[in-house]
C-alpha cells in the first residue's frame, strides 16, 4: 500500500516533535526551509504507520553503504519514502520496493542527454505535455534505482516507453499515478494500486 499526505494548511510539525526519535529530530533541527522540515516529520510519521499496519511498533532504522536505509531487526519488511514539495509518500512490503514522487519538473536537456534513451527523448519531445512525461519518466527510473538499492549513476539503465498506469518490466511491477501537480512511481514484486491517503496527522498527539 502507498500512504500519501500533500495537507500542510494546517501541519503544524513542531508539535509532532515528541514522536520522533533523536537522529529524527537532530535532522529537523538543522533543516532550514520550513517545507524541508514539514516533510523530515511527515514522512517519518507515514512511515511509522505503515509499520504499524505490518504489525511493528518498535524499530530501529540502519543505512547501508549505499544509502538505503533499512529495519535493523526486521529482515522481512522493505521500505521506501520520497516526498517533494507536493507531498510525502511513503512504501513497504514483504520484498524489496522504491518509490519516488516529484512535483511537475522542469524538462532540462542535460538530464534528458545523460539518462533518457532515444525512445524516451522523442515521447517527450511529441507529448502535449513535455513536463509531465518528463516527470513521469524520472520518478519511473528513480523507484526501479530505489528499488534495486543502486545509485542514480544507474538511472540510464533503466527506459521506459510504456504509458500504462501498471505495467511489468525489469522483473518487476511499475505502478504509477499523477495527483494534481505531481507524479508518483512504485516499482516493486506487484502492483500498488491502493493509496492510502492521510489527511491529517492529528492521530499521532
């Protein structure tokens, strides 16, 4: 299941401060843009639930080498967060699984150049939204990236010219979807097509 929040008229993420574990909150504290900050608390939140709804109350999160964080003493739950200016979403499952979300970006050439093939490049240049299929391809590599545990070097591997909203390649199952200015991708074992969308973080007081 995807758990998704984009509410923050009303967040408020000084007051969520006291469920957050120490490096949490070490984290928040040397933040300085009031969105980057909102987001280091939401997204912790959403994931803390959707532990919660595997059964987990307590854990311990440890990085890898590469970045990829994981559960310390749960070797059985894979897990991903991603969240932009738009939202925070958030991932897990019983077998590995990325995601990514990214308000409608800018298409810049250099990116397309070092990591889009000639398939892609020309989906983008014939849509009537150059914009959005250059999101939707990016947030497409970066969950296959996030899923295999690789670094974004690894992007240009990875092309997609598939326009479904499911689809199956790689070995693995692509979902994504668009919600009003943004995009978000899951690549996992199966299809995430349930969202759970929570629009108010109050539970956690």
């Amino acid at each position: 299941m995807i758990y998704f929040f984009e509410n923050y008229d009303d967040f408020s993420a000084e007051k969520f401060l006291g469920f957050l574990p120490a490096y949490r909150r070490e984290k928040f504290e040397k933040l300085k843009q009031k969105r980057d900050k909102e987001n280091c608390v939401a997204s912790y939140l959403l994931f803390k639930k959707a532990l919660a709804d595997f059964g987990v109350e307590d854990f311990e999160i440890e990085i890898k080498e590469n970045g990829k964080p994981f559960l310390k003493n749960n070797k059985n739950i894979f897990f991903n967060i991603s969240h932009t200016d738009g939202g925070v979403a958030v991932v897990a499952d019983k077998r590995p699984v990325g995601i990514d979300i990214q308000d409608i970006l800018t298409v810049r050439e250099g990116v397309i150049e070092r990591c889009f093939s000639a398939d892609e490049k020309d989906i983008i240049s014939k849509s009537n939204s150059p914009e959005r299929e250059f999101t939707r391809l990016w947030t497409l590599k970066e969950s296959a990236v996030k899923c295999n545990a690789e670094t974004l070097a690894e992007l240009k591997n990875y092309c997609f010219e598939n326009s479904e909203k499911t689809f199956e390649k790689y070995d693995k199952t692509f979902t994504t979807f668009e919600r009003k200015n943004l995009f978000v991708s899951v690549c996992g074992g199966r299809e995430f097509s349930l969202i759970k969308e929570i629009n108010s973080l109050e539970e956690f007081l």
